[in-house]
C-alpha cells in the first residue's frame, strides 16, 4: 500500500506544520493553564481552510475527505492537542450535514461552518449512555400542529458544546423504538429551549471545552431532521468511525511531538559526563516510541485510505484509534521518564502533552468499545 501524499497533501502538511508551530504551540500552554478555548485561532483555522476539510467548495468547504484530516490534526497535535482535538471534532458536525443534509441544510449551514469560523458539536452522549449509546434518551416529539420537534432531555460530555453554533444533537423521535427511534436534528445556539449546563473542570485538553447540553421544551423546525427518522443512531455511528480516525491522528500528533522533544533533550542532556543519547537504556526507548509510532501512524492513514476510497473502514477505524491511542499515552509517558524531573514541571509542555494524551482513550468510545467493534468484525 503505497501511503505516499500527493504535492496538494505535502502542500497541505507544510501549512498545517507552520500554521501550528506559529500560533497555535506558542499559545497551547496559556489555554491549558487557563482552561481557555482559543478563540483566535479557530477564526484562523477557518481563514486557512482547515474548518471546510471534507466539504465541497460549493458550500465553503475546501474538499479533502480523511486524509487531509489526517494530516492536518496530526501538525496541530504536535503542538497543542487541545487545537487538534477542537478541529477534528468540529469538522464531524459539518462532515454530517454534507453526508446526510437535504439541499436546504447545506446552503443554510455549511457556510458558516465551514468558512464563517462558527464551531459545531456533536451530541450523542448522555449520563446514563456513554459506551451504551444506544441507551440515549432525550426526546425529539413531533407536534403535528406546529410541525416542530420538542427536545426534552441532557446531553453531557460535549466537545466545543457550550461554543458551537450549530449542534448535531440525537434523540428520540418515537421512543418506543429505542436506538432505532433515534433520529439526527440539527439544533442552533440560541434556539429557546437549550442552554448549556454545566462546563466541565478535566484533566487536559483544557482549551476544548467540554459542556452539558439541556433540552427543555426545545422547539426546532421539523425541516432540521438530518437524514430520515429512526436512522440517527446508524448517522451517528457512521460519524464517529470517521471521527474515530480524527482521534487516531490527535493520538499520532502528540506521540510525534513527544518524540521530537525527547530526541533533541537526549542530545543535549549531559549526565554520566556524555549525552544522554548515548546509553543503550535511552537508545531502546527512542527506539521503542519510534516503531510503534511510525506503526500507529500507518494504521491511521490506512483507515483514511479506506474512508477515502469508500470502502467498509469500521473495524480499521477502531483498530486505528485503539492502538494510535494506547501509542499516545505509552510514548508520553517514556518521553516523561527520558525527560525525568524537568518533565515533570510546568514549564515544559511534556506534563501537558502526558495528561492531553490520555484522553484519546476514552472519546470518541473507549479502548474497551473499539475491541467490541473489533471482535464484533473479526469473530463475525
Ligand atoms: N456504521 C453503520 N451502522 C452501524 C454501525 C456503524 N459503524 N455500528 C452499528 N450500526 C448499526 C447496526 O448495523 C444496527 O443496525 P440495524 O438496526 O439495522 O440492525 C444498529 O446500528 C445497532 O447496532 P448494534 O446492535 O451494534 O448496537 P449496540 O447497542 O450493540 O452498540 C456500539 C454498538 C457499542 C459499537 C455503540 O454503542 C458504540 O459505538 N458505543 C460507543 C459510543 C461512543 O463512541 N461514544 C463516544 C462519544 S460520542 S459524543
């Protein structure tokens, strides 16, 4: 399998490379520490193009599909995981609407996500289903006389949720039918009705906000249905195997910028009167997070490949995501150890890189979700 980019893609790869080590590294410390979304720099994203990955020129896009996703959340997680992860899970809302959007939805949408610099979510996740999603419950009821969906219900765990504009929310249009009453609305900011709750206080990836979501009496036209009713949950399914490879590329971006880092500090470290790089118990770590990061990052661009090419990419989807991911946190944690003490300490970005790195995980489905969906395929 030949994984070599065309001159676009390296085009593309040089200015996602600049774009990061420019604004969005030098920033990625500061958002941490103040738990701040880098407003900023997604009105940048949007200006250079990043935000209309995967949707047609014609509604704002810039076209692409999963390989240019790939490349460019993996620049911006070498330098701020909490940039990439904001990129990758904003472009699932507009991927959706152009994927599955009437005409209407599209012209009415696309723009401002795509080129305007408005944020999307994604919302599925509820308290009582996260692994279990299909366990969801808020509610979605026709009022035949007004022909307005009324949402009632919660949704926890949003990325970029208390920010987006327009949110791709799931609910229950005949809840009789459990997952498969589940239907796909789209719902805008400042709709009466929702408002968002509680903003969460996480480990890392502290400038992703991540937001409560309420429903009360939410009144959304019925012409926000994306898709038809009763197929939400496939809709969703299908976004998050696409987002799944988003979370592969976060988890190859930060595991790169590990290396770099530890690359360079085992050069210039000094102990034992020579650089660190030469002991052979440094050498097998370098090698170590090389290999299986140059392995992770193969399985993610194969995944893109596959979406890309439009081919069945479920279980490679997952395969991706769970290795890139386990990869993720085993690479920054060596690169901590390399680093010792001064790895430990604020002042550098690997603590933050450690911490950021964990949550790759646990979104986007769990570790333990993607060997049910790898089992699932491969058991038959
Ligand atoms: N693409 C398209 N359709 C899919 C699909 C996919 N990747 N995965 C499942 N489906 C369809 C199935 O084909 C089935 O369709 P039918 O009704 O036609 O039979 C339907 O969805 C139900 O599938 P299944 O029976 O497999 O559902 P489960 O309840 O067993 O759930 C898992 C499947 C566990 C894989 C799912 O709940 C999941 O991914 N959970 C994790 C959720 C997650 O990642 N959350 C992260 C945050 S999102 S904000």
């Amino acid at each position: 399998m030949d994984f070599s980019l065309t001159n676009e893609q390296k085009l593309l790869q040089k200015m996602a490379r600049e774009f990061a080590e420019n604004e969005l590294g030098p920033v990625a410390a500061e958002i941490d520490e103040n738990h701040v979304f880098p407003v900023d720099n997604f009105a940048k994203m949007a200006k250079l193009g990043f935000t209309g990955i995967g949707v047609s020129p014609e509604y704002g896009g810039v076209g692409g599909g999963a390989t240019e996703k790939v490349i460019a959340v993996t620049e911006f997680a070498k330098q701020c995981m909490a940039s990439a992860a904001i990129l990758s899970i904003h472009l699932i809302a507009p991927q959706a609407i152009a994927k599955h959007g009437t005409e209407e939805q599209k012209k009415k949408f696309l723009p401002r996500l795509t080129s305007g610099g408005r944020l999307g979510a994604f919302a599925l996740t509820e308290p009582n289903a996260g692994s279990d999603a299909g366990a969801a419950q808020t509610t979605a009821i026709l009022d035949p006389e007004t022909n307005e969906y009324v949402i009632n219900g919660s949704k926890c765990f949003i990325s970029g949720g208390s920010r987006a504009d327009v949110v791709v929310l799931f609910a229950l249009t005949d809840p009789s039918k459990g997952l498969r009453g589940m239907s796909a609305i789209i719902v805008e900011r400042g709709t009466p009705g929702f408002t968002v709750g509680k903003v969460e206080n996480k480990m890392g990836l502290a400038g992703s906000e991540t937001a409560e979501l309420i429903f009360e009496d939410c009144r959304v036209p019925r012409e926000n249905l994306l898709g038809k009713e009763g197929k939400g949950f496939k809709i969703a399914m299908q976004a998050l195997d696409g987002a799944r490879i988003g979370v592969g590329a976060q988890s190859v971006g930060v595991a790169e910028g590990a290396l770099e880092l530890s690359v360079k500090y085992v050069h210039e470290r000094v102990q034992f009167g020579k650089p660190i790089a030469s002991l052979q118990g440094i050498q097998w770590y370098i090698a170590d997070m090389a290999t299986k990061t140059e392995a992770a990052k193969t399985l993610v661009y194969y995944a893109a490949y596959l979406e890309d090419s439009g081919k069945p990419f479920t279980k490679e989807a997952a395969m991706c995501k769970l290795n890139a991911s386990e990869n993720a946190r085993f690479v920054t944690n060596l690169a901590m150890q390399i680093h010792g003490g001064y790895g430990y300490m604020k002042d550098y970005p690997l603590e933050r890189m450690y911490r950021d790195a964990k949550i790759t995980e646990i979104y986007e489905g769990t570790s333990e979700i993607h060997k049910v969906v790898i089992s699932r395929a491969v058991l038959g």
